[in-house]
C-alpha cells in the first residue's frame, strides 16, 4: 500500500487534515460508476472494484458515516458493489436516482418516492424522437427497486437494462429515470451531439431534467441531484468534514454542495477519479487515476485513521 497522496490545495489539505484528526466526525461519499467501479460499455456489467469494498469495510468503523450517492438506482448499485452483507459495512448507506431512493445495510430495505409522471409520459415519446434523429432504439428496463421486477414499457419488455441496437445508441430504463447511451455508437460523441438538443426539449416538455454525462444522457425528475442529497445527509449525520469522491457532470453539484458546507465551517475534500471530465477534476483538490487508485487512497486513508 503505498502513502496517503496529498491534496494540491490548501482548502483541501485542511480537508484532509481535518478528517485525519478527527475522523470519528467525518463523512466520506462516493459516487459508484467511474469512481468505486470502472466505467463499461455495458452498465449492467459494471461492478466495484476488487480493492474498493475491502478498503470500505476497513474504513467505515473509523468515520461517522460511508455513504454512495448515485444515479443508479439504489437497489441495483447495492447489487453491482456487493455492498449487502460485508462486514463492517453495516451501517452502509446507498442514495440511489441522486437521493430519490435510499438503502441502508443497517436494514436491508429501500425506501423510494412514487415515480414522477413525466418520466413514462416521457419514455413513451422516446422511440419515436430517437427514430426521428436517425438513432432508433430498442428499449430495456431496469429492475423495479420497490418491487424488484423488471417492468414493461410501452415498447416492449427486456429483462436487461440495456439493449444494443443497430446504431449502437440504447436506452437504460432506471424506473425513476432513463437514459440514452451513445458510447457504442459507432461515433459515440456525434451521437451525443445530435441527440442533446432534442433529449432536452423532450424533458421540458415533461417536467423533467436532462443530465448529460460520458456518453450518457439522462432524464430525471427535477429537484433531485448529488448536491441536495448529499446536503441532507451531512445534516442529517451531524458531519464535522466531509469527503466526495466522483467523476462526472452529475458530481458537480455534490461538489459544490461541499464548497457551501466549507464556507459554513465544514472542512471538505473533493477527490476527482479520472480526468475525462476537466469540468470536475479543475475543482478537485485530488485527482485520482481512476477507480484503482480511488480504493487504494481508500485503503491508505483507513490505514492512517486507524493510527489516530
């Protein structure tokens, strides 16, 4: 294992100290997919790292509270980290759709909102404007974390999250949610380019929001996004400092949910895994490689708590 690496900035660096001094005060959020687990051509394929839940389980006893906030839903990030039965993850909590959802190890259940009307009233328009910009896809869907089937849509029903199609552009159904991936089309950024404009109108239409990301682009109720999540659970857990750790667009507002935290007194650390998304690593005060090195700063970091 090697040294704990230092932040490049001076708020960060009192972050990190912070936490170091006094980690039983501490909260330490991660996003799931680009930062505990790699980025895949196929989401339903994505998993945590090897390194990441042992260096959880090391860490979580040491620090107030260990929690993931994705835009997953929560029952499937649960599944895909082999997060539900580790030991010293028992109080493990998993915000899943930006914090619409939550699962708590501590229980085993998830407790999640009515769906938002506009998102079906939504995906049923879908083939149809994707079939319009020359992307025409097949529908999959996503297993119902409240009832833990997979459900129909008005398309047709795929026990996968995720179908190709002819293109290479496919449609995630999350439940709460759905997204358009580009990344195997067959030039996945013109795909994304061509498909934004419209994404966006069609969420206007309904009430929603559209959140692009890496080759991804994603419609949700609005309201809901990491920053207000991870705001109430600071709150909520009494945190002293808090670390967040993500990769993309969507952890923007986290991060700056942190920025206000600090100017309230809270230290904070942003650590950034990767550097695909300069949005996001040009505010980091840590930028990580990627999910490897994320569960290997983990595992350093449990290892220097547990000294003090």
């Amino acid at each position: 294992m090697g040294p704990l690496p230092s932040p490049s900035t001076p708020a960060g660096t009192h972050g990190l100290t912070a936490l170091l001094a006094h980690p039983a005060g501490a909260i330490v959020a991660l996003d799931f997919d680009g930062t505990l687990a790699e980025i895949v051509p196929d989401p339903e394929q994505a998993r945590a790292h090897p390194r990441a839940v042992p260096a959880l389980a090391a860490l979580a006893p040491h620090v107030a509270s260990i929690v993931v906030i994705t835009g997953r839903p929560a029952e499937l990030a649960v599944k895909f980290g082999g997060f539900a039965g580790v030991p010293g993850l028992d109080h493990l909590v998993v915000l899943g759709h930006y914090g619409a959802e939550r699962w708590d190890a501590a229980t085993g259940t998830v407790r999640a909102p009515a769906p938002h009307p506009g998102v079906s009233a939504a995906r049923a328009e879908l083939p149809a404007l994707l079939d319009g910009a020359g992307h025409a896809a097949t529908q999959g869907t996503a297993q119902d974390t409240t009832q833990g089937t997979a459900q129909g849509t008005a398309q047709g029903t795929a026990q996968d999250t995720a179908q190709d199609t002819a293109q290479g552009t496919w449609i995630e159904d999350k439940g709460q949610a759905f997204a358009v991936h580009t990344r195997r089309a067959a030039d996945p950024q013109a795909a994304f380019d061509t498909l934004r404009a419209p994404l966006a109108a069609l969420a206007t239409r309904h009430g929603l929001v559209l959140e692009p990301g890496r080759m991804v682009l994603e419609l949700r109720p609005p309201g809901v996004d990491k920053g207000v999540a991870l705001t109430k659970y600071a709150e909520e857990s009494g945190a002293e400092t808090v670390l967040y750790a993500g990769d993309d667009l969507g952890d923007l507002p986290a991060y700056a949910a942190v920025d206000t935290l600090r100017a309230k007194g809270h230290p904070g650390l942003l650590v950034c895994s990767g550097t695909e998304v300069p949005e996001l690593s040009a505010r980091a005060d840590l930028t990580l490689p990627g999910p490897a090195a994320v569960a290997d700063f983990l595992a350093a970091l449990a290892q220097a708590v547990s000294r003090t």
